[in-house]
C-alpha cells in the first residue's frame, strides 16, 4: 500500500503529475491539495480505472491535514514558475514562504514521509524543509529529497539527440551533479553510459554542457511567459517517485542523482564533501535508494579536468543558496 501525495496538485506540473501517479498501479492513494481547484482534479482523476483512490482537499476544513494523514511520500510542485528574465532565484521571494508553510504541515501530519520537493529554487527550498524538519524535531536527512531528474532526462535526450538516435534516449543515462540553476547543474557527460562520437570537440561538449545547464530557460523562452517546463518537470517527478516507491518496496541497486543533505549519515556525505573540497551542507549526488530513503551517497567517481572545473564554478553559487533557504527559517523564528 502506498498513499502518495501532491501539494500544488492543481498546477501546471501539478495535474500531468497526478495523472502519471494515478497511472502508476503501486499507488493505492492519491492525496491531491492546492489552493484552488482540488475537488475538480480529484473527481476527474478518480474516474482513471487504476487502484489508487483519490481524495482532493482545498485550505478550509484542516484540508492540508487531510490530504497529508497516512502518507508515504509527498511531492511538492507548488509554487510560482519563471516567466522570461528571470532566474530561479527571482522565485525565492514567493516560494519559500509557500514551502515553509507546506513543509510545517507535513511536519504536523506526515513526519515519516519521503519528500521530493520540485518547487524552484531548488536549492534554496530543499533546506528550507529541512530547517522547518528540524525545528519540528523530525528532520531525517534520508528523507528529503531535491528533484533533479529533469535535468537527468533532459541529457539524456539531448545526448541521444547528438548521436542521431532519439531512439537509444531512455536507454541514456549521465550523471548530472551539483544543484538545479544554471551554472549549478553539472552534467558529467564523460560518464554517459553511450560515449559520444569519437572526435566530439571541446566546442561541442561545452555547448551540449550549456544546453543541459539553461535546457529550462530553452522552455520558459519557448512558453514565452506562459510558465516553465510542466509536461517534462511531470514525467521526472513520476519517474523519480517510482524510484523510491520501488526502493522503499524492498528493490536493490536503485541509484538516481538528486539533490540531498550531506552528513555523515546517509553514508557518504562526508566522503562527498571531501571530494569537493567544500562544506557544502547539500549537494545533488547520484544516491543509492533503500527501503528507508537515502541508503548512500555516491562518490562522483573519476571527473575531467572541464567537469572539475565546472564544479569549482558552481560551489559559490550553491552556497549561496543554501545559506538564503536556511537564513530565510532561522530569521522567521
Ligand atoms: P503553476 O503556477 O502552473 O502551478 C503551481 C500550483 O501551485 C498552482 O496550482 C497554485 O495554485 C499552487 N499553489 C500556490 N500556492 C500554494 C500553496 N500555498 N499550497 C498549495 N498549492 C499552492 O506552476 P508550475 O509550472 O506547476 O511550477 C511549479 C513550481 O515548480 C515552480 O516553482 C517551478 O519553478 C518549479 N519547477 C521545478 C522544476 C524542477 O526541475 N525541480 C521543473 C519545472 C518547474
Ligand atoms: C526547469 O529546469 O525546467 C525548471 O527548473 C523550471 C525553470 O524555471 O526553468
């Protein structure tokens, strides 16, 4: 029995998203809580001939509480999207206040659950849970997870798209380390399971880097201030939530990268830290998953003088931004 849950479930990730857990024959449960239109999703959805039963919940009525009782793992796509100009930072000044207050619910009513935050910056909102976690007397650094996936999937297919073959895209998989911002994601391309063509110019790795790294702006100029990615952010979020649905069902060997607390435990926190060469308290590390979460962090493993580089370059600015989440909760004390 699994009951997942969606806080912004009526948005533009919000509802593909449901769909795809409503799909998912492992979820028995579905919880779906926004501020508007909840009922209306929820009855659709509910009409999906798949096991999960789905409730819908709006703010009145202890509607958050509601949604959340018995929950295994909640994923959190509330929040505002960029328009174009602006950066994911630009989000803080609306989101983090959305995802305090969420996480202070999930605090209250589902303290055990996994959670897979989406909401942007997803380096400032990840430690911004986990401040609110603590304060509770319930943060499990296992537990908290930054969705990066999209990052993930997005190289996946632009590397297939490099070789010529969208057809080998799911078969793709690069590591993609560091955080979810521009420069911050650090796709490390001379790990991908398909090499890319003998002959690929520094030019070329540099520009497939790039695309990787601002594949989001590709999107939000494309919407052209409709939103940012909602249709691709839905299909990472289901397909990392079935990660750790099939992990904390007991499957082995279950390695994504995501976005999560370094510590000495999980195991390998430490160790990453070393590597970096920084006391970065998060960082996005291909993490083996278990039955209860974060089974370990990953070590890097052998990076190119460029990937190295590009890590250098992206630790000020994730610093930055984890210092803003976890200032944002100690000052709201
Ligand atoms: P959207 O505006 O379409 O949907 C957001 C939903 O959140 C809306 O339905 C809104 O009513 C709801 N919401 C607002 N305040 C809420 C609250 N207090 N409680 C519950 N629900 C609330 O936006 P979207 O396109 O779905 O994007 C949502 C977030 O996801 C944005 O912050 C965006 O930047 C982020 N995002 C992250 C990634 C990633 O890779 N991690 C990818 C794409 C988008
Ligand atoms: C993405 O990577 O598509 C998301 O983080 C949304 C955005 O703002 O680009």
């Amino acid at each position: 029995m699994v009951k997942a849950v969606v806080l912004g479930a009526a948005g533009g990730i919000g509802q593909p998203l449901s769909l795809l857990l409503k799909a998912n024959p492992a979820v028995t449960e579905l919880g779906l809580y926004d501020i508007v239109n909840t009922p209306g999703v929820a009855a659709d959805l509910s009409h999906i001939s798949t096991p999960a039963k789905v409730v819908g919940y709006l703010p009145p009525d202890d509607g958050l509480a509601k949604t959340l009782k018995g929950a295994d793992i909640v994923v959190i796509p509330a929040g505002v999207p960029r328009k174009p100009g602006m950066t994911r930072d630009d989000l803080f000044k609306i989101n983090a206040g959305i995802v305090r207050d969420l996480a202070t619910g999930i605090a209250k009513a589902a303290p055990k659950a996994f959670v897979l935050v989406i909401s942007n910056p997803v380096n400032s909102t990840v430690p911004i849970v986990a401040e609110v976690f603590k304060q509770h007397g319930v943060f499990d650094p296992k537990r908290l997870f930054g969705v990066t996936t999209l990052d993930v999937v997005r190289a996946s297919t632009f590397v297939a798209e490099v070789i010529g073959d969208l057809g080998k895209a799911p078969s793709i998989t690069v590591p993609v380390v560091g955080g979810h911002s521009g420069i911050t994601i650090v796709p490390l391309l001379s790990q991908s399971s398909t090499p890319l063509p003998s002959g690929f110019a520094q030019a070329e790795l540099e520009k497939l880097t790039n695309r990787i790294q601002y594949g989001g702006d590709e999107v939000v100029k494309a919407k052209d201030g409709a939103g940012s990615a909602t249709l691709s952010m839905a299909y990472a979020g289901a397909e990392f939530a079935q990660k750790v649905i099939r992990a904390i069902k007991g499957e082995k060997g279950i390695v994504a990268p995501t976005f999560v607390h370094l510590s000495s435990e999980p195991a390998g926190g430490a160790a990453l830290k070393k590597e970096i060469g920084k006391d970065l308290e998060y960082f996005s590390a291909p993490v083996e998953l278990g039955p209860d979460g974060v089974a370990s962090i990953k070590s890097l493993a052998k990076l190119t003088d460029y990937e190295k580089g590009l890590i250098d370059a992206a630790i000020p600015e994730l610093a930055t931004n984890i210092e803003k989440g976890v200032s944002f909760i100690s000052a709201s004390k």
